[in-house]
C-alpha cells in the first residue's frame, strides 16, 4: 500500500533550521519554511534516524528543466500528483530527470560514455549522512534561492510536509507497507540563475531495485 496522500509542494523559501536532535525520538531534521498561498508550510527533510539506521544523502545538480516542466509550471502552493511517470511525480530509480547530465567533457569514447552512465546512475554518489554534513550541504544549496519545489506527503494536522525521501525499497517491517513507485520525496531548489539541483535523502536499509510495487526486487 502506498503512501495515502502523495505531491510537491512549490513556493519561496522563508528560512532554514535545524531542529534539537532529540526532539521525535532522535529523528533529527532539516526544516524548511516555505511560504505559499494557503500559509507557511513546515518541510522536514530527514538526515539521521533512531535505532542506529543511517541515512545516505545524494545531490544531482543542473537537472534538466525540459523534464521538469510539468511541475515548474504549476503555480505556487500544495498539488496533489498521480503516481505516474507522467503527473512530474519523483522516482530516484525511474525518473530521467534524476539521471542527471554527467559531468566528463571528454572526446567520445568508449570509456567516457561508460563513466559517464555511471556518473548519472541513481546508484552512484550517495553519501553516508553525519547529520550535518547533510544539513551544510542542503542549507547551502538553499542560500539565496529564487524558489523550492518539496516533494513528500501533507501533514495530518497543519501545514507541512514529510517523507522528503526515498519511499521505496523498504525491508519488511513497519515501514514497507507504504513503498511504492512514483511517489518518492526530495527538494528541488531552483537558484536565482535558473539552476536546478535535486537534495535526496534515503534510509541505508533501502535498496535501489524494486519491482513495479516499489518492494526490493
């Protein structure tokens, strides 16, 4: 069963803080306050867990704006998003615009066109999270930015989102029953020059092969 509400939430960033450690049970969180028509939102990225479950952590930068179109043209505020690969839905397995460009300028060749597919592989580039080492990189990424784009679930109660993450790929336990393809959460920060970059967050224990029902394949 997937999540029971799933969308992007598209406004101006407000502020940036990292929450006391100890608050949630040793959740510890990045949050964002994203201003929108219907109010201020709370946006709670995860960047450590209880229980001893790492997070890993993955940027892909100068995202490609043609295959983000249908949501950057949504207007500010809370959409709700089909689970598809066509409603602008996240899916760090399936999604070409997390695939990212590559970054080697080399002479065609074999070998640079191997490096480079690896390059722009979900599997590549994902980094342990400290917690901190998370939140200065996302926090930097967020300096001075035109627009936030949070992908997640909605709040029960107020105005706010969460699941920011990978939701997917679960091992079987409390947490798998809510996997799914196309309904993963992230933050897409747009900079003041146009520049797209994806902050991605998942739990270690997470694999990255799932079958159609987002469950490890």
């Amino acid at each position: 069963m997937p999540l029971a509400d799933y969308g992007v939430l598209i406004g101006t960033l407000l502020s940036f803080s990292r929450e006391d450690p100890t608050d949630f049970g040793s959740w510890y969180h990045g949050k964002l306050t994203v201003q929108a028509p219907a109010g201020r939102y709370e946006c709670a990225v995860d960047v450590s867990a209880p229980s001893g479950v790492p997070v890993q952590y993955r940027e892909v930068r100068n995202l490609d704006a043609t295959l983000f179109a249908t949501v950057s043209g949504l207007g500010p505020g809370w959409h709700r998003l089909a689970r598809d690969a066509n409603s602008g839905a996240l899916d760090y397995l399936r999604s070409p615009l997390l695939h990212g460009r590559g970054c080697l300028t080399l002479v065609a060749s074999p070998l640079a066109t191997v490096l480079n597919a690896i390059l722009r592989s979900p599997r590549f580039g994902w980094v342990e999270s400290t917690a901190d080492n998370a939140l200065n990189l996302l926090e930097q990424r967020l300096s001075g930015c035109l627009r936030v784009y949070v992908f997640g679930a909605p709040y029960t109660h107020g105005l706010g989102v969460h699941d920011i993450h990978y939701n997917q790929g679960d091992p079987p336990g409390q947490f798998q029953r809510l996997d799914g393809i196309w309904q993963d959460g992230g933050t897409v920060i747009q900079s003041t020059t146009g520049e797209l970059t994806a902050f991605l967050t998942k739990f270690k224990t997470q694999v990255l092969d799932t079958d159609d029902n987002g469950l490890p394949a």
